[in-house]
C-alpha cells in the first residue's frame, strides 16, 4: 500500500513538473514573439530618430502587459518573471562587453581623462546627493523604514545612466569628442555604479561617519582596480594565443568561439572572486577589439563586429520589454501602502535629486577637464553647449538601474514588503518618465544646441595642436644616444608633461604600445592605430 502511495506522489509530481514546464515553453515562446515584434517596430520607426527601440520596446511592453492583466483578472502583467541571476548571468554580460568591444578607440583612449572623471568621480558625487537627499527628505514626505545601507544602495540605483537615446542623435562624425564622451561614460557609469553597489552591499551600517564612508571608498577602489586588472588580464591572454597560435588556419569558429568564452569566463571569475564582473568584461572587450579582433581572419572580424552587436541589441530589448510588462505589476501598486500624492512626491524628489547630483559634477568637472586640456586646442575642449547635452544624457535610467533595483529590494523578482515594493514601483516609473519623456525631447533639444553648421566646425582640425603628428618610433629614452641627449630628451617630457598632462600621457601609452605590446599581441601598425 505504502508503494501504491509512494508510486501516486511520484507520478502527481511529475504531472505538476510538466505542467509547469509547458506553462514556462508558452510564456517564454510568447515573450520571443513579443521581441520580434519589437525588432519590426523598431525597424518602422528607423526614420523617427526621437522614438528609439528601447521607447518602442517598453511602449509594447505595456500594451503586452495590459492584455494580459486583463485576461489574468488582474493578477499579473508579465510573462515571465524577473530574476536578477538572469540579469546579471545571461543579459548584462553581452551588453557589457559589446559596448567595450566596439568603443571607438581612438576616441576613447584620447578622452579618457575626461570620461574617467564623469564616470567615475560623477557616480561617487551623485551617489552621495542622491543618497543624503533621500535619506533627509523620504521621512519628510512620510516615508520611513529605509536603513543607511538602503539609502546608499538607493544612491547607486539611481545613479546608473541609460545614454541610449542620446546616443542614436549624435553624429559620431560631426561631434566626435562629445559622442566619445557620452558613449564613455555611459558604460564606466554602468560599470562604476555596479561596483559601488557591491562595495555598499558589504557593509552593515546603522549609522553613516567618516569611518564607513572610507570603507565603501576603498572598498571601491579595491574592486575597480582588481576587476579591472582580470578583465585586462583576459583581453591579453585571449589575443597572446590567437596570435601565437594562429586558430584561422584551421576554423575561424574557434577564434570566435574563444574569445566569447574567455570574456563570459573573465567575468563568471570575477563573480565568484567577489569582484565586479561588470568591469572586467568591459575591458576585456576594449583589450580584444584592440589586440585580438587584429589577430582573427577577415571573416571572424566581420561576425564578431554583428555578431556581439546582435547579442547585445536582444539582451536591451528583452529588459526594456520587461520593464514595460512590469509597470502594471498590480500587486507592487497594491502593496504599497502611500498615497498617491506622497508617491508623486517620492518620484519628483528622486528625479530632482538625480538632475541636482548631474549639475554637482558635469560642470565642474568639464571646467577641470578644460583646466587639463588647456594647451589641446579648441577641438579637445567641452563647450557649454556641449555640457548641457552631457548633463541631459545622464538624466534618462535604463537596465541596470532596475536591475540593482530588483536585487536589491525583491527576493527573485518578489516582495512581500510595502516599503520594498513601493522602491521597486519608484524605480519603474523613474525609468519609464526618463526614457519616454526625456527621450522624445532629446532629438529637439540636440538640434537646438548643436546645430549643424556648429557641429562641423568643431570637428577636429589636422593643424589643432591638440593632435600633433607624433613619431611613433622616437623613444622615451634610448641606450644607444649620448647620456647628454637622453637628459634633454626628459627635460622636453617632463616639460610636456607640465603643460599638456593629459595629451603627453597619451602620448607616452601610445609609444608604449605600438613599440612593446603589439609586437607580443598584435594589433594595427603605422597609421592603422586605433589608440
């Protein structure tokens, strides 16, 4: 009888398991069905550069996601359910990596100085306005119950941009120092904002002093710069044995399926090392455009390029799709307990703080990026116009932000927790406000400030002393001259170095480079650099 018993459990197990899976099969074929028809609408509306795919994919989202409340009885909105593994282990690697592997970078090296200080130094600053800003003023508006850790997790959140939409009205031709800034620091802005996330997530504090605040601070640091040292570490390895041992002869399937097994395998590492996976394949990506893309066939250089763009295009949309489906999540809406005018006083607050933290740091630090830039001519210097499109760009939230949102404040895209849902709820509507409102006003707003006929004159000039003819086989020092000339040769640097900071260390990397490294890991010679 026992097994009589035993035998129906098993078998009813079963039957619940594949009723399950099936249930998974229909919801997973739908939301692809959804996707493709994203691809179409975003291939109509190609001609409309104001409405991008990610409006058109979280328009859709909410279409999709009214049908079926209304089919579920107003139960659910979504397909499927967010689980942040899922973000961060299947759809932010492809994302990451390809923006690291098709930055330009000559651009991106010339300007690293200037995107560093947004990407970097920006998130710190904002993090820390919008974190004090929410933690003085939610109590104010009657909402309590956040602790310091979530006030600072908060700041991360809401620190994170999404630059897309500025991104498509920029011409990279016209404007290629303030595309290169955007574009730049849109993805250190991602990668930085993550990593200050995890570096908050280790610490349990009740009370903010200076104390805890050195701690996030190395913290930080400790895991940008060993994050940073892997993802190098991959880009290097990867191109060292394309070059050394030459996969073309043989099958270009290799060289491809190598080094997107390397950077998926760079950034698993530095996930289970604890350290921000985020940030290494970032860099693995610029080390394999820059070293390894040289090393593979014509034909392996041509589907890396679609290839990564492919994967990275479908992981965005999915988000925002999402993202779409899940603002009409009733039960969120439901469960938290504020009024409607106290949480139209929460969202206006978050976004004032997120504009206040982008005025605390796009201009000051532009005038000290000029400040540096100072002997580069006008063609390296960020214009006001110019700062105002930077300050715009990094108003509209996207991926990442709900991502960290959902870890941070659901339990596998769950929460049975007011305060948390009413987070989750604020995170949403802060997405969707910038991206649909500020997104329709950025192709206007672009064209009234940089009108066509200014953008042209301030592309590069090949007289502007701010990118003079280099001889890129003149040493820094040399064993076979005259000590007597060796010395004069490190007066002119150090002279160099004082006047023109930024652009002489560019200079020393890019003798660096074509002189040691590309002999070991390849990489364009002469006039071909990239860097």
């Amino acid at each position: 009888m026992d097994i009589i018993n035993n035998n129906s459990t098993l078998f009813a197990d079963v039957a619940m398991n594949i009723e399950s899976t099936h249930s998974d099969v229909i919801s997973i074929t739908l939301f692809i069905a959804v996707l493709c028809l994203c691809l179409v609408v975003g291939h109509l509306l190609e001609a409309y550069r104001w409405l991008n795919e990610s409006i058109a994919a979280i328009i859709i989202g909410g279409v999709v996601g009214t049908i079926i409340l209304c089919t579920t009885k107003w139960k659910s909105s979504r397909l499927l359910r967010f689980n942040e593994e899922l973000f961060f282990i299947y759809l932010l690697p492809p994302i990451i990596f390809n923006a690291g592997f098709q930055v330009k970078k000559k651009q991106f090296f010339h300007n690293f100085f200037p995107i560093m200080l947004f990407g970097i130094t920006g998130v710190l600053i904002s993090t820390s306005i919008v974190a004090a800003g929410s933690w003085w003023l939610f109590p104010k508006l009657g909402f309590e119950g956040l602790s310091i850790s979530e006030y600072l997790s908060i700041g991360t959140i809401f620190s994170s941009t999404d630059t897309v939409c500025t991104l498509q009205v920029l011409s990279q031709e016209e404007t290629p120092l303030l595309y290169s800034l955007v574009f730049g620091e849109g993805v250190v802005n991602d990668a930085a904002s993550v990593v200050l996330f995890n570096a908050v997530q280790k610490i349990n504090a009740d009370t903010l002093n200076g104390q805890t605040a050195l701690r996030i601070f190395l913290d930080f640091l400790y895991l940008f710069s060993t994050s940073t040292v892997l993802g190098i570490a991959a880009g290097l390895l990867t191109a060292f044995i394309l070059r050394g041992l030459n996969f073309g002869r043989h099958s270009s399937v290799r060289e491809i399926a190598l080094m997107v097994l390397v950077a998926y395998l760079s950034y698993m590492l530095a996930e289970l090392f604890e350290l921000s996976g985020i940030l290494t394949v970032f860099f693995a990506g610029v080390l394999m455009s820059h070293y390894s893309w040289h090393n593979v066939t014509e034909s392996s250089r041509i589907t890396t390029r679609f290839a990564f763009a492919t994967l990275s295009f479908i992981a965005e949309t999915f988000i925002f799709l999402y993202v779409g489906m899940d603002a009409l999540d009733y039960q969120k809406w439901k469960m938290s307990m504020l009024s409607f005018w106290t949480k139209m006083g929460l969202y206006s607050t978050v976004m004032f703080l997120i504009a206040i933290g982008r005025v605390a740091f796009v201009f000051p630090l532009s005038f000290f990026s000029n400040y540096m830039y100072k002997s580069g001519g006008q063609s390296s210097k960020i214009s006001g116009h110019q700062q105002m499109v930077i300050w715009w760009a990094g108003l509209m939230r996207g991926a990442v932000s709900v991502a960290l949102a959902f870890k941070q404040f659901t339990h596998s895209g769950v929460t049975l927790d007011p305060k948390n849902a009413t987070m989750i709820t604020t995170t949403i509507v802060i997405v969707l406000f910038s991206t649909v409102v500020f997104g329709f006003f950025t192709k206007p707003l672009v064209d009234y400030l940089l009108p066509a006929s200014t953008s042209n004159t301030n592309m590069r000039n090949p007289r502007d002393p701010g990118s003079p003819k280099e001889d890129m086989t003149l040493p820094l020092l040399s064993l076979d001259e005259s000590a007597s000339e060796n010395l004069s040769r490190a007066k002119e640097n150090v002279s160099m170095l004082m006047d023109r900071p930024v652009y002489t260390i560019h200079s020393y990397w890019r003798r660096f480079d074509h002189t040691y490294m590309r002999p070991i890991f390849g990489g364009p010679f002469g006039d071909e650099s990239s860097c």
